[in-house]
C-alpha cells in the first residue's frame, strides 16, 4: 500500500462542523472513508498554522488518494492537498534508476 500525508485547511462552515461534532467525531469519519477506499489511517492530528488537519493513510494507490483528496474538497469543509510519502527502500530504487537527462544549455 502506498502511504500519503493529508493536509486540510478548515473553511468556516467545517469549523462550524468540527465545534458542533467534536474531533473524535471527524476522525472516525475519515476513517470509515479510508477504509471504504480499502486503506487505514495511521494517524489524524490537529494544529496551530497554516493547515488544521494532518492525516497520514495508506490507500491502495494514487487513483484512491486522489479520488479522496477530490471528494473532500468538493463538498466545502476542507481544502486539501496531498504529499504522496515514499519509503527508503523507495527512494534506493529510485536512485538505482539510470535517467537520461540533458540540462537545459547543456
């Protein structure tokens, strides 16, 4: 399973949402839609900042991440955005990989 970092900003009508359900309402939430997805999450925080919410999941593929991060999104509570998180085992495949590149001018 590939494995991602939600980050969502609350809107004023999903802080409506969140002071009138609570917290742990909204976290069991998004884990019923990730695993209607055929995922799990493995963590939801909240924070000070920039953005409100910080969820990681795995899902099975990008095609789940993006369908989740779209529908989230569409709806008007949150906006999202999605960091798709790679393993090292990942990235050592990667940097086995021979890439063909020319730099610009080069």
């Amino acid at each position: 399973m590939s494995k991602y970092l939600f980050k969502s900003r609350l809107t004023p009508d999903g802080m409506k949402g969140l002071l009138s359900e609570g917290a742990k309402a909204r976290r069991e939430a998004v884990g019923r839609m990730v695993e209607g997805l055929g995922g799990r999450v493995e963590a939801m925080y909240w924070a000070f900042g920039d953005e409100d919410v910080y969820v990681t999941a795995e899902l099975p593929g990008n095609t789940s991440a993006a369908a989740m991060g779209m529908v989230v999104s569409s709806v008007g509570g949150v906006r999202t955005s999605t960091v798709v998180l790679l393993s090292a085992d990942e990235i050592d495949e990667a940097v086995r990989q021979e890439v063909q590149y020319r730099p610009p001018g080069g």
